[in-house]
C-alpha cells in the first residue's frame, strides 16, 4: 500500500507541474506499477488491461463519431442561425449560447463543441458589441455541464463507468446510456440559471468589442515603418533572408512599394530601393537595427489591419492577406514546441505578430517561448492559409464560424449514425463499445469522415491517458489503498450525516480534479467512494455518481478543465476570473447534485 501511495504521489507531482505531458505521466504509472508488482500487485496482463479496456475504446470511437458531426458543420449552421436571432439581445445572446453549448455536449465530446462556439461567440461580437469575455466562460461551464447529460458526453463518465463495474464485480452493472440524464439536466438547468444571472455581473470585460486586432494585441508600439535605402544591404535580398544576418527580435510583416501593400506572403519578394517596410521590433532592437539596415523613419504610414492585411493594394496575385486569431487546442501535438523550433513562418506560411496567453500579450522573443494549450496567435496568412489552419485540429479559427470544407449535404445521416449509436447501447441491443465502432463504420462508409481523417480524429493524449491511469485503480483495489482512504475518510466523519458526507465527497473531487486530470481524479476517488460507501451500508451508486459528476465540473482554474484553456486565451481572462465565476457555482453544484443524488437515488 505504501509502495503504491508513493507512485500516486509522484504522479500527482508530476500531473500538477507538468515537467512531460499527462498522458507519458500515465504511461510512466503504468510500468512502475508492472515493475513493482510484487508490492502493487498488477501483473504485466493487469498492465495493459487499459489498451483493451471497453472505455478506452468508446472514448476512441466517440472522438470520430464527434468529427463526423464537426465535418459536416450542423453545430455552426445553428450558431450562424443563432447569431442571427439573437443578435440584439446581450440575454438573448447569452441564453442562446448556454442552451448550444449544454444541449450538444450530451452527444458530441465538449472539446469540438467549444472549438464551434468560439467564432460564434466572435460573430456575435463583431455584430453586437457585446464583448466576447462575458460569453466564453459561461460557453466553458455550459459545455461542463451538458456532459453529463449522457453516458457518453465526456470521457470521464465512460471510464467512471467502466471502473465502477471493474470494482463491484457482479454487483454492479456499467451504467447505462440515460443512466444519470435526470440530474445532469437539473445541473444544467442550475447552473444556466445561475450564469445568467450572475454571470453578466461578475464576469469582467476583458477584451473591447469591435476592436481592431492590431488594437486589441497592442502592436501599434511594436509595429514602426521604415523606409529602404539605397545603400542598405537589404536591397536585393529576399524579405526571408533579409534579416537572417543579425541577431535581432523583428519580423517584417508587410511591404509597400508605390503606395501599394501586397496581400501575398512575403517571404519570396525582393526588397528594392524605396520600399516601405512594416517591421515587427521592439523599440530597444530598433535603433541598432535601422542603423545596420540602412533604414529611415517612413512618414505618413501607419500601421492599421487594412494596411497589413493589404486591402488598399492592387496585387491579388496569390489571394489576399488577412489578420486572424488562432487558438492551440488542448490536444495539439504543437505543446511545448516553440515557433523557432516549429519554423513555424516557413511550415505554416504565415507570420505571428503577437501571442495571448489569458490576459497576457506577449510581443518580445515570441520564437523562444513554448507553446501551451489556449494560446491564441495573432497571425497575418492568406485566405488559403486561414483555410488549412481551419481544417487543422491542432488549431481553431477564432473569426470563422462556417467553412467552406463542409460536408453539409450529409448532416441527417451524420445526425443518423450517432442517433442510431445511442439508441442501440440505451436498448441494450449491444454494448456501447459495439455500437460506437459500428458508428465508426457507418461515419467512413458513408462519406462523412474520410478513412485518413479517423485517426487524425482522436485524441490520443486521451487515449494513451486512460490506457494509463486504469490499472493504477487496480492497483488501488489489490493493495488495499482504496479501503485504507475509505477507512480514513468513515472514520474522520464520524460526525457527518450521509447527506454530509455525499457532499464532501463530492466538493473534495472537485478541488482535486481543478489541478490533475479529470480522467485521474476518477481513477483516484471511484474505488475510494465506492469502499466508503460499502462501510457505511450506504449505496455505492449514490457516492461514485457523486464523484463522477464533480469530476466534470473543474470551474476554479483555467488548467482545470481542457474547455477552460480554450477560452483562456480568446477572452483574454487572467487566471482568477474562473475562481470568481466559478467558485460560486462550484458551490451551488454541490448542493444541487448531493441533493439531487438523494431525491432522484437515495442513499
């Protein structure tokens, strides 16, 4: 037991710092455990029980069952009609919203469903005024929420499944499809409740609406125009290579010669006599560099998004240029890379000007920072730029909500399949397992994921996640951890009533689950509740249901939750803007599900 609370405290460690992504901490827990088996007791087969464990391979095949709903862009079809709508009303709007965000969520993994609604919220932006910081974290919380709607909306609840029937053997059964959709839909209704009527208070206006995005990631103090003289040593060189000689933190971003910026990437174009520069510098780099460069001050140019976005040019050579926000999503494979590393300029063949990290803009040695989840860029690309980084997962466009890759005409058999999926596992006609792979199926024969697009699909930092953390709940059971925590946990709440009890089970998983990893704080807490509960002659559902739903509700820290980075940056929050809106809620969930978990289960 020792030896097995020794690897979980390491791995909390290590899940909290995050020295190596959490899905190589997993994996790293899952060979200590093998290795140590004669003190953990999980034997090599034990090991990669997670590989072949039915959650693993739902949650996979629930990732391109989503993507078969994300290609064909029926969740953007009713944003854009929402947008329409309700564009006058902020209530409206934030109504509207919530109802998108937790209704889908049931059915389609909250990760694209927030991807969806970020260029929504910034259309409805764009047409309203209303600033995009009052609408993104109720879209974050909302999408929480409507995950517990289903079995399948969220990743924790199939692995809570899963351990759950591992652990109770032939006493329990996994749950079913409907199993809990009565309290997540009074969770849903308790917290859209709360959000709009607190959230438009307490929630701050970060970001200005209808600003310009030169204004809104301060660059006019970072962007100087410069002129090209005729003895300097960029002349003839390519803007590429132009600057590649000094040791200098600038970019050129935009080129004007005879009074005309050109809106194709730049990277090609020789530099001549007379040529105005648009130059990304800092102000200390800026001397030294204009004295190398052969540069002068250019009067009477001034850095704006249609300057650099070339809207005054006649050169349409190569499509136009645009301003536009990019997001890196939580399961990118871009994280802790850096845009030097990357080369990013050259891969993507686009230009970042600027980077948000929450309320953070960062304009100084960009190349050398390391990505992280959320961080949303500022990049000046092309239309068919702005549509490859659109069709990348690792990214989301913030400033697009359709697209012109579409599959729109197979929205109903897309809708089809998933409906198809749901109602064979809720008849129990077969397993979930059985009737999400046979979605699979009925994605790629129909047309609406194409066989390359299913394992770009699936997040395997999830699935490599799961696969690892299973067998530490194993380890959990045969070394006795979970009823020594179990004992603990009965013996120290001699005092509580089991209503009391519910309730703490359910708070302490949720601070837990605000700094690890949800699928962890499962993991961890299940066996615990499950033992306790057993003690106390109390029902294990009631307290494993607890644990599962607070696993799904981390709204105190952008880190917490992987919808919580995504809206990090776009709404440019500081850290403790979730804590203010969240910390309230978090409070009112606990109430709302403990007593939920009484009046519709008992204890």
């Amino acid at each position: 037991m020792l030896v097995v609370f020794a690897v979980i405290l390491v791995a909390l460690v290590l899940f909290v710092a995050e020295p190596v992504p959490i899905d190589i901490t997993a994996i790293g827990v899952l060979v200590s455990l093998v290795v140590l088996e004669p003190w953990t007791g999980v034997t090599p087969a034990d090991g990669v029980s997670g590989f072949a464990s039915s959650a693993t391979v739902t949650v996979l095949a629930m990732f391109v069952l989503s993507e078969g709903i994300r290609r064909t862009g029926v969740v953007n079809i009713i944003g854009r009609e929402i947008a329409e709508r309700f564009g006058e009303s902020p209530f409206g709007q934030l109504a509207a919203v919530l109802g998108l965000a937790g209704g889908s969520a049931g059915f389609i993994n909250n990760t694209p469903v927030v991807a969806v609604m970020i260029p929504m919220v910034t259309e409805l932006s764009d047409r309203t005024g209303i600033s995009p910081s009052k609408l993104l974290i109720p879209v974050s919380f909302a999408s929480m929420m409507g995950g517990m709607l289903t079995l399948i909306g969220t990743s924790t609840n199939i692995l809570a499944s899963d351990v759950y029937d591992r652990i109770g053997g032939a006493a329990t059964e996994p749950f079913s499809m409907f199993e809990f959709t009565a309290l997540g839909l009074l969770v849903l209704v308790s917290g859209t409740l709360y959000l709009l009527a607190f959230g438009p208070r307490l929630l701050p206006e970060r970001i200005k609406a209808r600003t310009e995005l030169t204004d809104e990631f301060e660059m006019k103090q970072y962007l100087t125009e410069v002129v090209v003289r005729e003895d300097s040593p960029m002349v003839g060189r390519s803007v590429d290579d132009s600057l590649s000689d000094i040791d200098v933190d600038a970019d050129i971003v935009q080129l004007i010669r005879d009074r005309k910026s050109f809106n194709e990437p730049l990277s090609r174009k020789v530099v001549q006599e007379g040529d105005i520069l648009v130059l990304r510098v800092d102000r200390e780099s800026l001397v030294g560099l204009m004295d190398a460069e052969g540069l002068d001050f250019a009067p009477d140019v001034d850095a704006t998004d249609e300057l650099l976005e070339g809207e005054d040019s006649d050169v349409r050579e190569e499509g136009e240029q645009r301003l536009v926000e990019i997001v890196l999503t939580p399961d990118t494979n871009l994280l802790g890379e850096t845009l030097e590393t990357l080369n990013f300029r050259q891969r993507y063949d686009a230009s970042v000007l600027a980077i948000r990290r929450g309320g953070e803009i960062i304009h100084q040695r960009m190349d050398k920072r390391r990505l992280r989840a959320g961080d949303t860029l500022l990049i000046q690309a092309t239309e068919d730029t702005v549509n490859r980084f659109g069709r990348d997962r690792n990214f989301v466009v913030a400033q697009e909500l359709t697209r012109p890759y579409f599959r729109s005409e197979r929205i109903p058999v897309a809708v089809g399949i998933v409906a198809a999926v749901v109602a064979l596992a809720a008849f129990n006609v077969v397993p979930i397992m059985i009737s999400a792979l046979g979605g699979i199926l009925g994605m790629v024969v129909t047309g609406c994921v194409k066989p390359n697009e299913v394992y770009d699909a699936v997040d395997w930092n999830v699935i490599f996640l799961l696969a690892g953390l299973i067998p530490l709940g194993v380890a959990m059971e045969e070394s006795g951890a979970a009823a020594w925590l179990a004992d603990l946990v009965v013996g120290s709440s001699a005092g509580l009533g089991m209503v009391a009890l519910l309730a703490v089970f359910y708070l302490f998983t949720a601070l837990v689950t605000n700094v690890i990893s949800n699928n962890a704080s499962v993991v961890l807490m299940v066996p615990v509740a499950y033992d306790a509960a057993i003690q106390l002659g109390a029902d294990p559902f009631a307290f494993v249901l607890a644990v599962t739903f607070a696993a799904s509700t981390a709204m105190l820290t952008p880190i917490g939750y992987q919808t919580n980075l995504m809206v990090y940056g776009p709404g440019g929050y500081k850290f403790t803007d979730f804590a203010r809106v969240g910390a309230p809620l978090q409070l009112l969930l606990t109430a709302v599900t403990t007593l939920g978990i009484v009046w519709l289960y008992g204890v």
